[in-house]
C-alpha cells in the first residue's frame, strides 16, 4: 500500500478548484453529434465521476467527462478568498477509512500521484468550561462528563443492544428518537442525540436510523454482515480506532482532486459547461445531449443527483419514484481567519457544540497545513445544518453568535469571515430512505455519489459507490473474457480440430499437392 503520510506531492496551483488550475477543453461544433465515439461518458466532475473517470480511463477506455458548471471538483474544492491568503475547502472536512478504506483502494490502483494526509487527532465536545473527548468508546461514555451518570449507563446499555441487533435495526429501520424515547432522557441528552444525527445522516433524530448512528460512529464495521462478527462488532466498543483511520490531506481537500487530474491519463478528457439535458439509449450505445452539442458512447456513469437522472434520461418509474424520496440537507459553514492562533484552538482534531444556540462541528484546518492561511494567521471553520427555511444571513448571525459564546477568545480576533451554503451530499440517510444501486435498471447506465452508497459520508461515501461500480465493470469484463474464450474453443472444437482429423487422414502426396497450390 502506498504511505499516505510520506508520499510528496506537486504544489498546489494557485486557486485549487478553478477551471483555470487544471487542463479542460471545450468542444466547439454546435448542433452536431461529435465524431469521436467515447467507451465512457461520466456525467458530472464532482469526487465521484472525477474517480470514475480516472479509474475507467486507467483501464483502457476512453472517458470524457462532461461537468455543467466552470468549476470541478464539486464539494471538493479549496480555494483562496478574494486574495486575503486564506484558503478555505468547500466546507469542513475528515477523510474516514484511510487504513483500508475504499478512497485508499483507489488511490492505490489508480493514483499517479497521491495526497500526504495528516492524522485526523481526536473529535472533542466543548462546553463552557472545557473541551474533552468525543466519547467513542465504552470507557468514554463512563466518563463522559457533559450527561448525567444515570443517563450514561442507559446511552452504554442501548447501544450495546443495538451493536448486537444490527440486522433487525436495519430491517426495521427505528429511529433515533423512537429508539431512546421511552427512557425519558433529559433535554440535554436528547440535544447531543440530535446533534450527532445531524453530523452523521444529516437529518435530526426523529428521522436518522439507530442503525445509521452505530456504524457512523465506527462502532460496527459496515462492510461485514455475517452473524460471527457480532462479539467482534461489541467488542470495538472497547478499542474502537476508527478516529485513527482518518486524515486530513496536506494543501486542503482540493488536492484530492489536484492528485486525480495529475494522474490522468491522455484518453481521459473534462469539458466544462456542458450541462447534460438528455440521455439517450440508441442500439447499444448512448446519445448525451448538452445545449449546443451531443455525444455518443458505450456507456454512460452519472454521478449528479439520483433525482435528475430521471429528468435526463428515460428510468423506469418505480426507479424515478425511489429517487425522489431522497432526502437532501442544506448547511451553512463559516469560516473564521484569526489575527492570531488560539490556545484554546491548539489542536488536531475538531469539536462539537451542542449545549445552546446552533449546534456546530469546527476544525482549526490551518493547525494541518500551516500554508492554508496567512503565517502567524489562523484559520478554523464551522459547520452546521440550516432549515430550508432559515434565512441565510440570520442563520449565520445566530451561528457567530455560538462561536462567540462557546469560545469567547474569538472576539475581537476574527479579521476574516467567509461564508458557503450548500448540499454537502445528494443523499441524507434518513429512516424509510432507500438509495439506488450502482447499476441501473438501463444496460450500461451507471450511477455513483453520496446518493448512492449509505456507507460512511462525504468523500469518503462516494469512494465506496465508484468501487462497487468498477467491481460490476470488471466483473462484466471476466465475462466477456470468458464468453470469448468459450466462443473460441467452441470454434476450435466444431471447426478447426475436424478439419486437423481429415488432414491427418489424407495421404501425404494430396497433402503436399494442397500445400503447393496454397503457396
């Protein structure tokens, strides 16, 4: 496995995350279909069609990727704010799974150049007084001094009980809420219920499944299923490491993507502003048709919402139904560049609040990669969900508000503000929700991104959408292989070895007469 936290990598060019920083083209002929026939059109330039594309085009194909607006990257970006020295990421970021998760599986096979991250630290919760450990453990729930002891031992007792149930939790798809409310915990309690659902699903208790809260939390390995995992599963409780498996990438989370396009080979190509408005199925091939232009290709891999794709092309209307469903989340992050670095800010790792006001999840970024803000600066974001409702502008006066009183050494410190609303994924996983497969009910039209895959969140929840794509790609190819050979000695069998017998039958002298009128 390639060292994550050795390898050097290319400096980052300036405003990582632009169209200017990384080689596109633009295809010019309006109204024709273009005359190269692609293997693959990836739809989208996010994390997940980004990967797709390097990972196809690394086996051979010829991939391009169409992306609607004039920036790649999607979610993962990094980029300078208005020349103040300050780089910020779209929004707070921890990769998860870097020991052997699925972005470390495709960086692995696919990366030419690969990100160096910085251990993650310690998740922490803050009050007013103190920061302490996020409570991740057995051991931390007892001593997890920010809920009352009775109540920690029915948290320590539920989730032991739900570690043991994982199946039926998943079949029966409880909430959060209905899974804790008989025991009539107090507001405080049910306050940090709600805010980890909301970091771990994006929706709030009452709609997050237990299930969701269990294996977010890296308490159960949501990869294995299988019944003699279950005293393994309870028994990470005890020595969970899962915090140890994350990472935070050197230049900010922008350089994921830097790596990918570094690695790129020449068969794989991005246009940008090419937003997709049809998808075609002719034959065995496919039509994408943007506003000016139209391509043609073998396949298709779609990585924007689940919910457009049956706006673009023609899906079964149980599918299309299924994808509506799905829920999205808008968050607000506001990033804060301080005059001077905080003690109270002095480390690796990122805090919850959930005490008063907006409940917020905050990394001080620049105590990875000093080079992310200004020397001698500090630079530290805070995200939290924000109601469709919610005025943005109040939103956020209501969250610097927080930060102020949970952290009072900020006032008067701050001398830059920099503000981002977004859908940090497709998908929220929420009670009654189910995600489309990766493959589709149309030959050879695929589907990836956080609205595909349950498992983890973020980058990560993508990563894990593009391996199961390329395990179906490469399990067609053992296929076709297969078919081919099989056609082959079937040939071999009905045609060839027949006509080998008659030969050697012949007599030699009409054996050498056929050879001199072959010459």
């Amino acid at each position: 496995m390639k060292k994550y936290h050795e390898t050097p990598i290319q400096p980052r060019p300036k405003g990582v995350g632009s169209v200017s920083s990384y080689p596109t083209e633009n295809s010019a002929t309006k109204g024709q279909v273009s005359t190269v026939v692609y293997d693959v059109i990836v739809v989208g330039a996010g994390i997940s069609g980004l990967l797709s594309a390097l990972a196809l085009s690394k086996e051979g194909n010829s991939v391009l990727v169409l992306e609607k607006t004039k920036l790649i990257g999607g979610n993962c970006r990094t980029y300078e704010v208005e020349d103040t020295g300050y780089f910020v990421d779209s929004g707070v970021h921890a990769i998860t799974g870097l020991k052997k998760g699925p972005l470390v599986t495709l960086m692995d096979k696919y990366f030419s150049i690969v990100p160096k991250f910085v251990p993650h630290g310690h998740y922490y919760v803050r009050d007013e007084q103190s920061i302490k450990k996020f409570p991740n453990t057995f051991q931390d729930i007892i001593r997890f001094s920010f809920i009352q002891r009775k109540e920690k031992l029915i948290l320590s007792k539920l989730v032991i009980e739900a570690m043991a149930s994982m199946r039926q939790l998943k079949k029966t798809d409880v909430s959060v809420y209905d899974y804790v409310q008989k025991y009539a915990f107090s507001e405080h309690t049910l306050r940090f219920l709600d805010a980890v659902s909301y970091f771990l699903s994006g929706v709030s208790m009452k709609e997050t499944p237990v299930w969701r809260i269990i294996t977010g939390g890296g308490l159960v390995d949501e990869n294995e299923h299988r019944l003699h995992k279950k005293i393994t599963n309870i028994a990470r409780i005890a020595i969970n490491s899962t915090y140890e498996e994350q990472g935070y990438p050197r230049g900010g989370i922008g350089n994921i993507v830097h790596c990918i396009l570094q690695s790129a080979p020449k068969n794989m190509r991005v246009q940008t502003s090419k937003e997709v408005i049809k998808i075609r199925r002719t034959g065995k091939s496919f039509v994408v048709q943007t506003s000016k232009e139209s391509y043609a290709s073998s396949m298709v891999v779609y990585s924007a919402e689940a919910k457009k794709l049956a706006e673009v092309a023609d899906m079964p209307a149980k599918w299309a139904v299924s994808a509506k469903k799905i829920r999205q989340s808008k968050s607000i992050t506001l990033w804060l560049g301080l005059k001077k670095p905080l003690k109270v800010l002095n480390y690796k790792g990122s805090e919850v609040w959930f005490r008063s006001g907006v409940s917020y999840w905050a990394m001080p970024v620049s105590n990875y990669d000093p080079y992310l803000a200004p020397k001698g600066k500090q630079l530290i974001g805070f995200s939290t969900f924000m109601p469709y409702e919610e005025d943005a502008a109040a939103y956020e006066k209501k969250l610097l508000e927080t930060i102020s009183s949970a952290i009072p050494e900020i006032k008067g410190n701050i001398e830059m503000k920099h503000v981002q609303i977004m859908v940090p994924e497709k998908g929220a996983v929420s009670v009654g929700v189910k995600f489309p497969s990766v493959k589709t009910p149309v030959k050879n039209l695929y589907f990836v991104g956080t609205d595909a895959d349950m498992r983890s969140m973020g980058i990560t929840r993508a990563s894990y959408s593009v391996v199961e794509l390329l395990k179906i790609y490469n399990s067609k190819k053992t296929k076709t292989r297969k078919t081919k050979n099989t056609s082959q000695s079937r040939y071999q069998r009905e045609f060839l070895q027949p006509l080998k017998d008659i030969r050697q039958r012949l007599p030699a002298s009409m054996v050498r007469v056929r050879q001199g009128l072959l010459r």
